[in-house]
C-alpha cells in the first residue's frame, strides 16, 4: 500500500510539473513584417500557420490581390518565402523577437496596366521595381533612367510649379542609379536639370497613373521581374544562370543577364520534375531534347520550384476567364477608377477655378495695391500741390508787393522821367546857353588875344621909341655939353632929362640947340597912359579870371548833374541818351576849357 501510495503521488508530482511546464511556455510570438513604405508589428499565436500571418498582413495592408505577394525571410545566405500551410515557428525562421519578414511581390504580372486592379497593388509594384532599379538589381539605361525618374517625381510631388519647385529640390531625392550618375561627367544639378524637364511635360497625372506609367516602361527592362540563380549543366558542369518570371525559364551565361542563351516558355513546357539537386525540363514538343540542370544546395531547390509553380499557376490563371472575385474587383476599381477621374476632372475644375479666382485675386490685390499706390501718389501730389498753392499764394503776395512797391517805383521812375526831362529841357537850354558862353568866351578870348598881340606889338613900339628917345636924349645932352662946353662954363650939373619922344629927338637933332627943351610933362604923361593901360590889362585879365572860375564852377556842377544823370539811367533809358549827349558836350566844354585856359597862360 506504501508503495502504491508514493507512486501515486510521484505520479501526481509529475503531472503537476508537467503542467506547470505548460503553463510557463509562451502562447504568442511577435512578428515585424516590413513593407515597402510602413513597418508593422503582430502578436501573433504559436499554433498560425503562414496564411494567417499573410492574411492578417493582407488585411492591414488593404490588399484583395494577394497571390501577388508573399512574406520572405532570410536564411543564411539566402533567402526563402514562408509556407501558406505551414506553421510559422515550425519553418526556418529567425529565431530572433521580433521574427522580421519582408512583405514583396513574389510574382510579377505580364501586362501590369491589366493585371493590376488595385492602386494599392500598383503602388507596392512601383516601390518595389523602383528600389530594385536603384539598387541595379534590374539593368536600366541612363536615358530609361532619367524618364522614370521624372515619373517618379511626379508621383511623389504632383505637378511641377516652378514657383514653388525651386532648382535643389531634388537634392535629397534617390532617383537615378550609382552608375548612370557616375557613368557621365555631369553634375547632380545637371541630372536634376534633365529630370525636372521631363517631370514639367506630366503635368495632369495623378499618382496612380504616373506610376503605372513608370510599371509600363519598367517591364519592358530585360531584368524586370527576374529571380536569378546559379546552377551547373549536368555533362560539361558549366556555370550558367536560371532565370524564372512570369514567361517562363531562361537560361543566362553568368557574365550576361540580360539575353538568354535559351529560353522555355510555360506554354512549352510540358512538365517540370525535380529530384533531389536534379531538375528536369520537359518541352511539350516530344521531339525537343530534355533539358537537364543542377543546383547545390537544397534550400535553392525547393526556392527554384516554389516560383517555377506559382509563375506557372498565374501564367494558367491569366489564359482562363477571371474569377467571380477578380470580376468584382475589376467591375469595383473601374467605378474607382471613374469616380477617382471625376473626382480629379472635378478637382481639376475646382483647381483652375481656385487658379483663377487666386489670378483675379492677385489681379484685384495688384488693382488693390495699384490704386494704393495711385492714392498715395495722388495724396503726395495733393499735398506737393497744396504746399505749391501755399508757396504760390506766397509768391503771389510777394509779387503783388513787389508789383506795388514797381508801381510805387515806376511811379517814381515816371517823376524821375518827367525830372529828368525837365532836367534835360533845362542841360539844353543850359547847353544852348553854355555854347553861347563858349562862343562868347571863345569870342572873348580872340580878342583878348588879338589885344594882347596888340598890347604886345604897341608895348614893342613904346619899348622902341623909349629907347630911341632915351638915344635922342643922350645925344642932345651930348651935343649940348659940347655946346655948352664951347660957349659957356658949367656951373652946375643938372639933373637927367627924361627921355623924349623919337619925334622930338628927331625934332631935336633937325632944330637948332636953343630949341631942343624936352619936357617932363611928356614923360609924366607916357608913363601915367602905360600904367593906364597896365592897370586895365591887369583887370581884363581878373575879370577872364573870374569867368574861368565860374566855368569850372559851371562844370563841376554839370558833374554833379551827370552823376544824377546816371543813377537816374538805371530807371529810364531815356535819359541815357541825354545823358550821353550831356557827357560828348562836357568833354567837349572841358576840352575848349583846357584849350581856353592854355590860351590865357600863353596870354
């Protein structure tokens, strides 16, 4: 009983350990699935399979095309797809938390613009094919490059607007793989230059359309939707190239990937067979040769079926008429299609009518800020006119001023004119009377000069007959004090005689000597005549000396006149030519004044 009990209980303790163990183990596991645009994360439960944890990501993502994509994963060195009827933790998966996976499009399409429904769809194709270009894992050329880029731009960015796509936009952009940049000595704003000229001519598409128009040029790419492995040929062990896609297999030299040495279309391959690293291609034509191909590792092989399949699979699909779902799906993104084009027409109307009200807009602003600007000039001017009306009514009361204080001057010009014409009235009649004075004077002076050349010649003859009397009266005395001396002694000398006229000396020498008494009183009586006419001489002259003082007097005064007459000039013109007439006429008088009082002097 003893022993019964303790293995009951030990018993119990195990399945109670047990239990516990059970209870301690995880019952989810957490899953980063990363897209070409998003990462997500789930938690997902240990007992899904792959299709739960590709529905569950199909769901989030909104994608209905599913046979499209698949979740991959990297093993290794490679890489593999995760099984649909599998579950997760029981495949090759990282054991790393979170397990990452890759959702891609694990099937490509022959004609993507109709075999593509979703925009979804068509925007993970793009992301997908874009990276695969940029990364060189398809073969592109530098002119094929630049095109798609400029779709990718559009896609990205909308139309272009040169007022707001500015050159360097681009600058952060991936757009165009590392060797067509460095293939050609161009710099990246050369690049950007090209590109944003073809990006300018899409103006209109939509981000669907623009990349399905960047799909439809990347599958016509020689590497375009190629999954590439290496493989040997069964005889000569050659190193070749097996390519799987959406036509069939091809067969590539390892150096070339881009034209196949042999190709095997689904349509004639008749069965594919695959044991153990051994593949075997059957064409549907009997008469063709097998054709034979190795792969060295197992994980490959299996990866080389899987796509071998599902390509056939969707090559079958696309020759059949498309399912209910896939109607639907088509019949729902046609209205899409049609309700997105009426929406982007409606837009676009809405768009051009916003351009132009925004246009009537900037036209109303610049009107706006035109007659702004007008207003402020017009108020500048109203103001510059008011300060001119001001300043002009300043200048207005100033010129009335001044028009008085010239009327209140012309008025004394017109005096002065009415003076001076008084004036000039009286220089003529002082003029004329001057003239006469000169004339006078000059008169005078003729005969002052014709009476000193008189006085001269008779003062000459007086001096003459003087001299002769005085010989006469020498003579007679010496003939008398001979006669004296002869006849009777002298008792006393007496006195000089005077000396007598010629004629008496004449008288004298001619008559006897009894008779020749020469009288003092003749003597008296010349000298007492010359004083005379000295005397008068002596008077004329003061008086000719008079009239010249009063003729200087006379012209400093006509002096003082023709400054007058100058000062007065300025007023009327008038007066300058009596005032030139007065100023010929008083040089002309202080001419014949010089010559008048030279002629005194000599006189």
């Amino acid at each position: 009983i003893a022993g019964k009990l303790t293995a009951l209980f030990d018993r119990n303790v195990f399945k109670m350990s047990i239990l516990g163990l059970k209870k301690k183990q995880p019952k989810t596991f957490k899953v980063k699935v990363i897209t070409m645009d998003a990462e997500m994360e789930f938690s997902c439960e240990v007992k899904w399979k792959g299709k739960d944890l590709f529905d569950l990501v199909c769901r989030t993502v909104g994608l209905r095309e599913t046979w499209f994509f698949g979740l991959r994963y990297t093993v290794k060195d490679t890489y593999a797809w995760l099984k649909p009827d599998k579950r997760v933790l029981d495949q090759e998966v990282p054991k790393d938390s979170p397990i990452t996976f890759n959702f891609l499009a694990k099937f490509f399409p022959e004609k993507v613009e109709e075999e593509l429904v979703q925009e979804i769809t068509q925007h993970l194709f793009f992301l997908q094919v874009k990276k695969q270009i940029l990364d060189e894992e398809i073969f592109c050329s530098p002119e094929a490059s630049v095109l798609l880029a400029s779709y990718a731009v559009q896609a990205k960015y909308g139309d272009y607007d040169p007022n707001f796509h500015k050159p360097g936009f681009l600058a952060q952009d991936e757009l165009l793989p590392k060797t067509v940049s460095i293939q050609y000595q161009m710099t990246a704003d050369m690049w950007e230059e090209k590109i944003t000229a073809w990006y300018a001519e899409h103006r209109g598409l939509a981000r669907d359309e623009a990349e399905m128009e960047y799909l439809k040029i990347a599958q016509d790419l020689e590497m375009y939707g190629v999954s590439y492995f290496e493989i040997t040929q069964n005889k000569r062990d050659t190193n070749l190239l097996l390519g799987v896609d959406a036509q069939g297999l091809h067969i590539y030299s390892p150096n070339s990937k881009l034209t196949p040495n042999k190709s095997f279309p689904w349509s004639g391959i008749r069965n594919i067979s695959y044991s153990e690293k051994e593949f075997t291609i059957k064409p549907l034509d009997k008469k063709k040769d097998v054709f034979k191909f190795y792969s060295s590792q197992l994980r490959v092989n299996k990866l080389i079926l899987q796509l071998c399949i599902g390509n056939h699979d969707l090559f079958m699909r696309r020759r059949k008429v498309d399912s209910i779902e896939v109607q639907q799906m088509k019949a729902q993104a046609k209205e899409e299609k049609a309700r997105k084009k009426m929406e982007r027409q409606i837009l676009a109307r809405e768009k051009q009518m916003r351009e132009e009200a925004e246009r009537a807009k900037e036209e109303m602003e610049r009107r706006l800020f035109q007659l702004q600007d007008e207003a402020r000039l017009a108020n500048e001017a109203l103001l510059r006119s008011e300060e001119t009306a001001d300043l002009l009514a300043e200048k207005a009361q100033i010129a009335e001023e001044e028009a008085k204080l010239l009327a209140h001057k012309a008025a004394e010009a017109e005096q002065e004119r009415q003076r001076l014409e008084v004036a000039a009235m009286k220089t003529k009649e002082e003029k004329r009377l001057m003239e006469q004075k000169m004339r006078e004077a000059e008169q005078l002076a003729v005969k002052l000069v014709e009476q000193s050349e008189r006085r001269l010649k008779e003062a000459d003859h007086l001096k003459q007959d003087l001299t002769e009397a005085k010989d006469a009266e020498r003579r007679a005395k010496q003939k008398l004090l001979e006669i004296t001396k002869t006849t009777y002694p002298v008792p006393y000398s007496a006195p000089p005689a005077p000396p007598a006229p010629p004629e008496a000396a004449d008288f004298a020498c001619e008559s006897p000597p009894a008779r020749l008494d020469f009288k003092d009183s003749d003597m008296k009586r010349l000298s007492m005549e010359i004083e005379r006419e000295r005397l008068e001489y002596m008077e004329k002259s003061k008086h000719l000396q008079d009239q010249l003082k009063e003729l200087k007097s006379e012209i400093e005064s006509l002096k003082l006149e023709e400054q007058q007459q100058q000062q007065a000039s300025l007023y009327n013109m008038h007066s300058e030519k009596h005032s030139s007439i007065y100023v010929a006429n008083m040089k002309y008088l202080k001419m014949f004044a010089f010559v008048f009082l030279e002629l005194l002097i000599t006189a």
